[in-house]
C-alpha cells in the first residue's frame, strides 16, 4: 500500500512563514507528480500546486510566488513552504500522489492522499 503523512502545520502569526512536508512510503516508484491542495472551512478543495518527479514545479495563478514545492528523492518527501501567510491561508492543506492520467488540475487525477494538515494563521 501507499501511505502519505503531512508534518509541519500548526497556529502560525500573519505574515510568518510556514513549510509542511508529506513523507512517502510504499509502493512510489511509479510515481510521476506529486501536488499540494487546500480546503478551507466551507470552500472546495483548491489546487495549490504539483511538482513533477522528472523536476519542475507548477502552481496556481493565485498560489505563485508565495508558494514552493521542492522535494527530497532521498527522503521520499515533498515540501510546501508557504510565506506571507495571511488569515486566507487558514486551511486543511492535502498531499496527494498524482495518478496515470496527468489531470494533475483536479482531485480526480491523484489515487493517493494523505490525512491532511492543519494551518491556522492568527490576524
């Protein structure tokens, strides 16, 4: 089985900055792309970014430039570093393994998630 595991969230200040990390284990060698999501109470789930295990990163239009993936092949983790958080950052953030079909936009394109972890910013 394949099993992803968020760290890092937790009560941060406005304007802090933050980095989660989803360690890997399992059956992950097939794995192509590996993406960050978000849900705030009473809002969808939102696509935050992915990152490609042949190297790049992409992110949503509203997400770039305070928002990093990056990754660590030798530790099976990717990370998520979030700067200038604001009160809208406050969210059950997601890892999710990306599936065959590259629909890496939509939930529906990832077979692996984990359990999600908690960010609170304080205004």
């Amino acid at each position: 089985q394949v099993q992803l595991v968020e760290s890092g969230g937790g009560l941060v200040q406005a304007g802090g900055s933050l980095r989660l990390s989803c360690t890997t284990s399992g059956r992950t060698l097939s794995t192509d792309a590996m993406g960050w999501f978000r849900q705030a109470p009473g809002k969808e789930r939102q696509f935050v970014g992915v990152i490609l295990w042949s190297g790049g990163a992409f992110y949503a239009a509203s997400m770039e430039g305070r928002f990093t993936i990056s990754r660590d092949n030798a530790k099976s983790t990717v990370y998520l570093e979030i700067n200038s958080l604001t009160a809208e950052d406050t969210a059950v953030y997601y890892c999710a393994r990306g599936g065959e079909s590259g629909n890496y936009f939509d939930p529906t394109g990832y077979d692996y998630w984990g359990q999600g972890a908690q960010v609170t910013v304080s205004s």
